[in-house]
C-alpha cells in the first residue's frame, strides 16, 4: 500500500486494511495534512495527535449508520479524508471551500455541526436515546479532548449519562490538557473483564441476590459497594469519576499506537451500556516543530513546512497591545488581576502571566465560571479584567447578567475577536456581542478605533466601579492615533460634512473614512464620527441638522448599535451592519464584500439614498 492519499479509495479500502495497513495509511494523512496545511493555515497539532484514533473509528465503526460526533470540531480533519474530501482540502477554510469544522450540509458522514467546546456528550445522548426510543442499533461516539472534558456542560453531561444508562461510547483523546495517566496490567485485564455480557450479568444478578436476603441484604449490600469503590481508587484511580457516575471506564490506551486504538475502540464497542476509552496521545505526533510547540500549531496561518515558521510577518495585534497594557498596569495596580479560559498566550496575557503569576488565572474551557469567580474577586477587592473571544462569551450570558450587572460591581471584560474573524466561520464570528451587551443595566460599553483608543479604555475601565465591556476585533492593530492622547474616553468627530453623517463603530472607522473619500470625489460631503463610547451613548457627534445618518458596525443589525440609534432619534437612519443570519467562512475582505460592507458598497448605498433612488 502506497503512502499517497489519493491512491485510497476512501471509505471503503479501510475496512479491508490489516493492521500495517492502517499504519501506512495514517503515515500518509500526517504527510497530507503537514503540506496541506502548511499552504492554508488550519488546526494542525490537535489533529496530527488524533490520527490513528480517526483511522480506528472509521475500521471499527460502520459510518454514517453508525453516528460520530466530534467536540469543538477542530479535530475532524482526518474524519473529512477519510469521508471523501481530501480532493478538497486546497479549499480549506477558504472562500467558498469546505469548513474547518464538522458540517452536516458539507457530508453524510458529519451528523452534528460544532465548533464550540464541551457539546458532543450532551448531543450524543440525545442521539442515543433517540435511537433507542426508534428500537434501532447504530452506535454512537462523541470524541472529546483538547480540553473539551473541563468545560461544565461535558460533567452535566456525565452526571445524565449514567443514570440514564443508554449504550454510548466516549472517546477521551488525553493529550495532557486534563486526565492523569493509569498504568498497570492489572488495569488492563480488568478492562476487558468487565466489558464482557457474563461479567455484566453476573454482577447484576449477585446485587439482586444479596439485596433479598433478610435482614443482611442491604448492609452486606453496602458493605459490598465500598469494598469495590475501594478496589477502583486503587486500580482505577484516573478513571474513578466515571465509574462512580455509572460509565464504565477502559484504558488507558496509547491513542498514537494502531494496535492499542484497535483493541480499546473494540472493547468500548463490546461493552454495554455508556462506556468511555482513554486513551494517550501526543498534540503535533509526527511533525517535530508542532510537538514541541503544541500551542502555536494548535491554530496556525501558512507556514514553512521545512522550518515551522509562519509566511506571513505579522504585525502587532490588538490581543497583543491589551496584553502589553495589562503588564503595564499590572506593575502599577496591585489589586489588578486577570482571567481567561484556557487562551492565555492567545488573548495576550502570557507576559502578565509570567511575571505575577498568582494573579493571572487560566479557568480553562469555563467562561461561565470565569465571571463569577471575577465576580467573587471584585467583592473582595481585586479588578479583575475577563479576557475571553467574542463567540465564547456567548455562554457566560446569564453571569453576565446576573452576577456583575445585577450587583453593579467592578469587573472589567475584554473581549477579543469582536466582528467577523475569517476561516473559522459561523462558530467563531463576534457578531453578537453588542447585540446582547447593550440592553444590560449599569453595563458601559466600549469600541476602541485604534490601538491607542484600546489602551486609554483599559486604564479607565480598571479605575471604574463598575462593569465594562471593551471589544476589539482579530488581526493586526491600527496604530495610527486619530485622536489627541488627552486620555478622554469620547466620541468624536473626525471630519465634517452637510449631506451625510457616517457613524462607525470602533474600527469600523478606517472604512467610514474611506467611504467618504469616495463620496467626495462624487460631490458629496460627509460627517465622519467615530462611536467608541457606545453605552452611555455620547450623543455629542449626532446633530438635528444631519439629514441623513449611517450607522456601520462589525455586529448584526438586529438589536445593535444602529438599532439603537434609529430608536432614539429623529433623523433618517442607515444601519450597516451584518444581515440577520450567520456568516459563512472566508476571508475577510471577502466577506465584507460580499455582504456590501466595504468603502464602495456602502458609498454607492448612501449615494443612491441621498439621490431618492434607494
């Protein structure tokens, strides 16, 4: 068998393979995948470390009547070469390619959309329950790792599943984020044991026994259950969770070993009732640069295969300035402590982190927690700022809410990857942000132009006794100062105009520029202002003499900053914005174009207006 990818016909050829076959089939999806990916950018590590395990689920499973879900999604590349795409991956993540990300719309084979952590246990049970409830017998997987277990809908999840008792198997890929290793033959053996029908049966007819013998039964019965609770400390130790939450526990299997995959996958397929199989595996397997540095190659743009590094020289960030400010405050602010969910080095705070260790707290997958440990840290007299992506903040609404707003208290939230944020598609876009943030009582919020504007709200947020919200998109920072540095958080007036005023929010405002620049060349002079302070609104830049106001923001229309301003006042109002649905994948100047959000669109949109022709 050849190395080659395209020489497989896939899926079929698998269920053919012998062992060694498989072997050199992973070998060359690692080899696809470390030039592939090299070309487009995507998720490399997580799924070089998942290789074998996509190969093994794909020879023990029969798909699609067998049903697989993959958390977070990030790690379904080998699951899509496998399922007849590879011919596309040139288009990975790109305009109009295939997703990053399990689609159902995309394949057959990918049963459940995702894109966010901690969902597949969750979504596998329904299906489970589903399929029992039809009388019908497919399997179903949900594969978990990368840190998924640590975020809190995966443990309401176990606490369900067990009590529930429907056949469904977990496949934990431990690749160091959360579950400690278990050796032993013993292990092992008992394993296997206790995945047989005899085993199963033979233990539920005992416990029914001895619960009917009077007046010992249900105290022997006891005696019993803390006698094997003990035995499973012991042999059992990193597993023991499971098996007290009624889900029977296999491994641990090296999850980069085909023969070990083979067994464990077989064993949980064998094994009645909810079953998890552990298994070890190395983030980045097979290609040296990633496993030594896991965390840059997690999500990674084009880069040199041969050497690692990136091909594109990037400039500095805004992830980047929030970072260097937070270190600057830091040194100055005692009671400055920080907070983020299992992004540190990507939300900027690495360099904080280093330096006051004991005050920067990487949650892990918990934005829900995270605002209400903050919560806890303000009543006690820290401010703290909660650094976490736009389309993650989504799950931490309710504490939003009812922990900081409701108790009006000094928590600070930075919220990165606000707007569109390219090739990881709906899942990832920040475009709801403002939409569900502006409603919120004693909540200020704030949209910083430039780099400099970012670093003024941070030292006023972390001085204020009250919530504040700042957000601030993906990718390179506008280091151009638009405004003086007098460290006045407002909004202003950029350039003036009689026929139209362009509002934009935050960054938007380099295209507002650029729009009027257009619009004067066709005679039209327009009233630039940029909306940073955006709750309370700072109502200084709009006038009862505009006659025409355009609102441009990197949200939904639906419920945002536009809408607010066509509520509150009189004057004819455009809202710009992104239409009511969710934005596909691609990049974002693309984008942008597409949905008539770039200088030219939007110049002959306020053009046609003012002309009586729209």
């Amino acid at each position: 068998m050849s190395n080659h990818i395209d020489e497989y016909k896939l899926p079929e050829d698998i269920k053919s393979m012998d062992q060694n076959s498989l072997e050199l089939l992973s070998t060359g999806i690692r080899a696809f995948l470390i030039d592939t990916i090299s070309k487009t950018g995507g998720h490399l590590a997580s799924n070089l470390g998942v290789v074998e395990i996509s190969v093994g689920l794909h020879k023990v499973f029969d798909f699609p009547k067998d049903k697989l879900i993959w958390d977070v999604g990030h790690q379904s590349y080998i699951h899509k070469i496998l399922t007849g795409r590879a011919d596309k991956f040139d288009t990975l993540r790109q305009n109009g390619g295939i997703s990053g990300f399990p689609k159902r719309v995309e394949s057959k084979y990918d049963v459940y959309d995702t894109g966010h952590s901690s969902t597949s246990i969750s979504a596998a049970m329904g299906l489970a329950v589903a399929r029992d409830l039809n009388k019908s017998d497919e399997e179903v997987i949900a594969v978990i790792g990368d840190g998924a277990m640590t975020g809190g809908p995966s443990f309401e999840a176990l606490n369900n599943l067990g009590s529930l008792g429907s056949k469904l198997i977990i496949v934990l890929n431990d690749n160091g984020m959360s579950i400690s290793e278990i050796n032993g033959g013993l292990s092992e053996h008992l394993s296997k044991l206790r995945t047989s029908s005899e085993y199963q049966n033979t233990k539920n007819s005992i416990k029914k026994a001895i619960t009917k013998i009077p007046d010992l039964g249900k105290p022997l019965s006891k005696g019993l259950s803390r006698f094997k609770r003990a035995v499973k400390y012991a042999i059992f130790s990193g597993g023991v969770i499971f098996e007290e939450l009624g889900i029977t526990y296999l491994g641990p299997f090296d999850g980069n070993n085909m023969a070990d995959v083979l067994k464990g996958l077989n064993q949980a397929k064998n094994a009645p009732g909810p079953v998890l199989v552990h298994f070890i595996t190395k983030k980045g397997k097979g290609y040296k640069q990633a496993e030594k540095n896991p965390d840059k190659f997690h999500g990674i743009g084009a880069f040199d295969k041969e050497t690692g590094v990136a091909l594109s020289k990037s400039q500095i960030s805004y992830s980047e300035v929030f970072g260097k400010k937070m270190f600057e405050l830091a040194n100055k602010k005692e009671n400055l402590v920080a907070l983020t969910a299992a992004m540190c080095t990507a939300t900027g705070l690495d360099r904080m982190k280093e330096k006051f260790p004991e005050r920067v707290f990487d949650v892990g997958i918990a934005e829900a927690h995270a605002n209400i440990f903050a919560a806890g840290l303000a009543l006690g007299g820290m401010h703290p700022v909660v650094a976490i992506y736009s389309s993650f903040l989504q799950r931490a609404y309710d504490e939003i809410i009812e922990d900081v707003c409701l108790q009006n208290i000094p928590v600070t939230i930075a919220i990165d990857r606000a707007g569109i944020v390219g090739a990881d598609g709906e899942t990832h876009h920040g475009i709801f942000d403002l939409s569900y943030l502006l409603p919120l009582p004693n909540m200020t919020v704030l949209a910083p132009c430039d780099a400099g504007e970012l670093e003024k709200m941070l030292e006023f947020a972390v001085s204020k006794d009250a919530p504040v919200a700042i957000r601030y998109p993906r990718g390179n920072a506008d280091m151009t100062k638009h405004f003086d540095d007098n460290g006045e958080i407002k909004n202003n007036v950029v350039s003036e105009g009689k026929d139209v005023n362009i509002i934009a929010v935050g960054t938007m405002l380099n295209t507002a520029i650029k729009v009027a620049g257009i619009l004067k060349e066709q005679g039209i002079k327009a009233k630039v202002c940029s909306a940073s302070v955006l709750k309370p609104f700072d109502d200084s830049i709009i006038s009862a003499d505009d006659k025409l106001v355009v609102t441009l923001e990197d949200n939904l229309i639906r419920g945002g900053f536009g809408e607010y301003i066509s509520a509150s006042y009189p004057n004819k109002v455009i809202n710009l914005g992104w239409p009511d649905k969710f934005i596909e994948h691609g990049d974002c100047e693309y984008l942008y174009k597409k949905y008539g959000l770039d200088a030219e669109a939007i110049a002959e949109r306020i053009r046609r207006e003012l002309e009586g022709k729209a």
